[in-house]
C-alpha cells in the first residue's frame, strides 16, 4: 500500500508554526467554520461540485460572502489530492483563524484552507441491511443544515446509541424524524420516497441533494413525519455520500423491535444508480 498524499494547508505542507494561529483561532475556540467530506474513487473526488456548494451554503449560513474563498484554487487542490490518493476520502475544512474581540470578528476575517486525504475501509455488511436505534435528537445545533464545526449533537447523539447499533433514527422535539446520527434518512410509502424537510432539523447532505435531484418532484416528498409513518413504510434506508445508501430492516428502542423492513426492490434500485459512481456494493 503506498503512503497518503500528506494534507494541505492553504495549498501548503502544515509547518509548526501554524500552531499558533490554529490555537488562537476563532474555529478552535467557537467552531467557527464548515466542513465536508468526500469520497474518492478512482483517483476522482465524487459530487465535487455540490460538496463545494455545501461549503458556500454553510460559509453563508455563518453571514460569510462568497469570497471569503477561492474556490477554484480550493477544487483545484482537492483534485490534486484526490488523484494521489485514488482510493478513500478527502476531509476539507475551512477554519477561521484568530481575530475580533470576543465573539465580535474581526472587519478582515482571515480564513484557512485544510484539505485531508485519508484512508477508508469499506464494510460490505451495512449494505445488505442494517437495524438502527430509534432515540430522541440530543440537542438541535445551530444552522442545523450547514455542516459547521459544532457537532457536539451528534457527538452525544452517538454517545447516546447503544454500541451494538452502528447507527441511531432521531425525532425532535415534536416527535417528527429528522436524521439519523449521521446520514440522511429516506423512507419509500403510498409509491413515493419521502425525506425530512430542513425545517425539521435535518442536515442538507450532499447525497440527500443527489437523491432530491433523481428523483422527480412525483416521486418524493419533502415533509414530517413521526414514528408512525415509519411504522408504516414499505422500505426505509439512512444515506451519505461518503458510504452511500444503507438499507434499514429493523428500528428497535429499549422496549424492543419497534418495525421491521425488507431490503425492497426501490431502494435497490437508487443503489444500483449511485454505488457505480461512488466505488461501492450494490446489494
């Protein structure tokens, strides 16, 4: 195995130097930044573009304009790194470093760039079903669609999630499903797919975007819905565009199997449409 393309940092090899501002920084202090993480297969970087429109949406989430990165200079990197690493994922995130007062910032905000490469080992067993935990969202995050820095609701999330389970389905606080821990989550009844609409809390993942543009308007619907209406689906599957689609075939809580699912013929099909490009199984 050949070693990992060493990360970058504003286009350059990290130097300790960069200890300093990285300590004082308004990302380390506040979570100040966004973030994004790619799959790469093949030497490519898979839905780059809306990865770096997720990057813009957050940064404009945070009150940033759209300058505050060159984004070409940025893609231009991430293909750079992609290609040296052919295989695995690219984390990028973009940090505010120090300045302002307080939580004041500073007229002149400056930014940084921190592109990733890292390896990722590839679980076939996900994809022929998985059984999730049925919990309530810890926590609402702020701007809970961008992916800021601030994860600390997943983070208690996962913490809240029985070892035994890889991945947990959420409801907030009006009992409606949102997300799960870390994927988007899906559900196909009376002939469409359904999703969480943003207003529930739910992350704007890049493969739920993917997902929303195949699909047309007839075919899915972007809404609420609680326990019941999953109790009620004929398929259910959790996403993102790092490991792309896992079927759901059981949500279980402490009082036992809440619903079971089969791995049907519909969510089998958005995977032979979306694993090819992202180099993983189809079911």
């Amino acid at each position: 195995m050949t070693g990992l393309p060493p990360p970058l940092l504003d286009g350059r090899n990290p130097a300790a130097s960069d200890l300093d501002w990285l300590l004082a920084s308004r990302a380390l202090a506040f979570g100040e930044g966004v973030f994004t993480t790619l799959r790469v297969t093949a030497g490519q970087a898979v839905f780059l573009d809306d990865h770096l429109l997720r990057l813009q949406s957050g940064l404009a989430a945070l009150l940033y304009s759209a300058n505050t990165v060159d984004w070409s200079l940025l893609a231009a990197e991430i293909q750079q790194s992609s290609a040296k690493l052919q295989e695995g994922m690219i984390k990028v995130m973009l940090l505010a470093g120090p300045g302002g007062v307080g939580y004041r910032r500073a007229k002149q905000q400056p930014w940084h760039r921190f592109v990733h490469p890292r390896r990722l080992s590839i679980n076939n067993e996900p994809y022929q079903g998985i059984a999730c935990w049925w919990q309530a969202c810890p926590g609402s995050n702020p701007e809970s669609a961008s992916k800021h820095l601030n994860r600390l609701s997943q983070i208690l999330a996962s913490e809240g999630c029985p070892t035994d389970f890889i991945e947990a389905l959420q409801y907030n606080a009006a009992g409606e499903v949102n997300e799960a821990i870390a994927r988007n989550v899906f559900w196909f009844a009376k002939g469409c797919w359904h999703t969480p609409s943003l207003q529930t809390g739910a992350l704007a993942g890049v493969m739920r975007r993917q997902l929303l543009s195949h699909l047309t308007t007839k075919q899915v619907v972007q809404g609420q819905g609680g326990l019941e209406q999953l109790k009620q689906a004929e398929e259910v599957f959790v996403c993102n565009s790092l490991q792309g689609i896992w079927p759901v075939t059981s949500l279980q809580d402490a009082s036992g199997c809440l619903a079971n699912w089969p791995v049907g013929i519909q969510t089998q099909q958005l995977m032979a449409v979306f694993h090819p490009q992202l180099g993983l199984p189809i079911n």
